[in-house]
C-alpha cells in the first residue's frame, strides 16, 4: 500500500468515522442533557398549580418518570463519554497525519519507507487503544 493509498483509504476514513461519531455522541448527549433540565423545571411549576390535583400529580409523575428515563438512556449510551474520546482519537489522528504530511516530529528525517511504516503503527495504535477505552467505559456502565 501506498502513503497516499493508506493516507486516503484509512486515516483520512477514520477522522471523518471519528468526527462525525464525535458530533453525533455531542449533539445526542446535549439534546438529552437539555430535555433533563427542561423536564426537571417543569416538574414543580406542575405541582404549584392549584386546581385539578390529581392530573397535576399524574403530569408530575409522568415528568419524573421521562426524566429517570431519559438519564437511564444518558448512563446506558454513554453519550458524553464518546462524545469526548471520539473527538479526542479524531484530534490525535489529525496531528499524526499533519506531522507526517510536513516531515515534522519523529517523521522528520525518514525516508519514505520508514515514514509510512511510523505512521501505520502509531495510527493503528491510536484506533487499537480507542477500541480499548471504548469497551472499558461501556463495560464499566454494565457492572454498575
């Protein structure tokens, strides 16, 4: 495989998988944190109101109950957590590719061969320890 092959075919793949999962996992988690907080204002606004008692108890209930589930849905999916280690794993991609791209860092002086070879390992590296914080955090919310 050529440098621009594998520049093209997998690195350049993965920063877009990772940034567009990275926004996915934001825009997700912030939708769900804002519902939350909305919900959970509302919450005693209900309960203030004085006539029909009962349906103001059952609007209040229902209330908690989108809350518990919606905040399930946040620790089950794990949203935040992606959010952060996908951007991260994209920005760490994108320095490895830049600093290849200009001959900078541990790059600078190699030729060809050896660049590529560098910039394989430690793109497979950063993707291979990405898997392992993912299964780490998604195992840990199923032990809880």
């Amino acid at each position: 495989m050529t440098d621009k092959n594998y520049v093209k075919n997998r690195l350049d793949d993965q920063i877009d998988w990772y940034s567009k999962n990275a926004t996915k996992n934001k825009s997700r988690f912030h939708g769900f944190q804002i519902a939350v907080i909305i919900i959970g204002a509302i919450i005693p606004l209900v309960n203030l109101v004085d006539f029909a008692p009962t349906e103001i108890r059952i609007i209040s209930s229902i209330l908690g109950v989108i809350i518990v589930g919606v905040s399930g849905i946040l620790q089950l999916k794990k949203y935040h957590e992606n959010w952060i280690s996908y951007r991260s794993t994209e920005e760490a991609l994108k320095k490895e590719k830049y600093t290849y791209e200009n001959n900078a860092g541990e790059y600078s002086g190699l030729d060809e061969e050896k660049k590529l070879k560098l910039l394989v390992e430690n793109v497979e590296s950063t993707i291979s320890n990405q898997n392992v914080v993912f299964f780490i955090t998604h195992k840990k919310g199923e032990s809880q």
